[in-house]
C-alpha cells in the first residue's frame, strides 16, 4: 500500500500539517505515535503493528520502562527507541477508553494524551512526527469525535512546540478520510 496525502495545510507557526492515508510504520518521521495501553503492552491494533514492524525491542523497552516508572497513565505517554523502524522513537500515548467516563472526561483525556506525546516529542528535539487516530480502535473513542480533538491538540502542540512536519496517518482509508473531511471544516 502506497502513502497517500489527503489534506495539506501549513500553520502560522510554520507546521505543515498532513491526513495521511498510509502505514504508520513506514512513515519517513522521526518519530510516530503508538496508541498504547497503560502497561505497554503491544499485543494487537496500531501498537502491534508497530512491534511486529519495528521487532520485539519495543517490547522489551516498553517493559523496561513501566519496570522503572510504573503504568503510564490514561491521558500521559512515554517514550522508547524505534528498533527496526524508519523513526527513531516510538512515543506511547495512552488515550481513553470511551465508556469509562463521560463524554468531556473522554476529550479531555484524549487531547492530554496527544499533547503530552508531541512535548515528549519536543524534549527530544523531534521535528517530524505521525500519529494515529489514539483511542478508536479496541477503545472505541468515536472517530469523528476523536478526530476533532486530536485535531484541536496538535494545533495546539504546534503553537506551543517548534516541528516541520506533523501527520495524521491512518492505514484505513475510511479513517483518513474522517480525518481530511475534519480537518477540511476546522482548518478552512
């Protein structure tokens, strides 16, 4: 499968912002986003994609890490290095499970997760970065919704923090082009 860009826009602080239809695993960043769990535990969706693409030191490192500092909590993320993927980090953002709470609790939540991965991110001097749709998958955070504050989070990272290049990459098309269609009301 072939990266496709579904939407373009460059920020007043110079971030160009992307919708891309694609494969996180492959995408020419220095860093992607993992939609993880609180233990690190990378066994199915984006986060096993990613140890299956980048091999078992993701998981080893994932380990270590909660090992050191305990769960990561919901709406925080940490960091590993990218074993055998183009990026050089994987930062693990922890989002919400869509039932456990209300509706705002969830949003809050999900934009803390985001923006706590991009400040990761800047610590690490990254400048260019993907991130998946975090909490749709097997947490059923609604992708529309989901879209619209993970959207309003990097335009907020992206004021606060100096990167080229953010992508939204989603390998289901359907996603993606939840996601163009939100950026396309907000940013136009």
């Amino acid at each position: 499968m072939g990266r496709k860009i579904l939407f373009e826009h460059e920020t007043d602080g110079m971030t160009l912002l992307r919708v891309v239809q694609g494969d996180l695993t492959q995408e020419p960043v220095e860093a992607i986003v993992n939609a993880a769990n609180s233990q690190l535990s990378h066994g199915g969706g984006v986060a096993g994609a990613i140890v299956r693409a980048g091999g078992p030191e993701i998981q080893r490192e994932s380990d270590r890490w909660v090992d050191r500092h305990g769960e990561v909590p919901t709406g925080d993320a940490a960091i590993t290095g990218a074993g055998r993927l183009p990026s050089d980090y994987v930062i693990h953002a922890v989002g919400p499970v869509w039932d456990q709470g209300t509706p705002e609790e969830a949003d809050r939540l999900l934009a803390s997760a985001v923006r706590r991965a991009l400040a990761l991110a800047a610590d690490h001097d990254v400048r260019t970065i993907s991130l998946p749709a975090i909490s749709t998958g097997i947490f059923g955070f609604p992708i529309e919704r989901a879209a619209r504050v993970i959207l309003d989070a990097v335009l907020e990272a992206a004021e606060e923090h100096d990167f080229d290049e953010i992508n939204l990459t989603h390998i289901d098309a359907e996603a993606a082009q939840t996601f163009a269609r939100v950026a396309r009301d907000v940013l136009r």
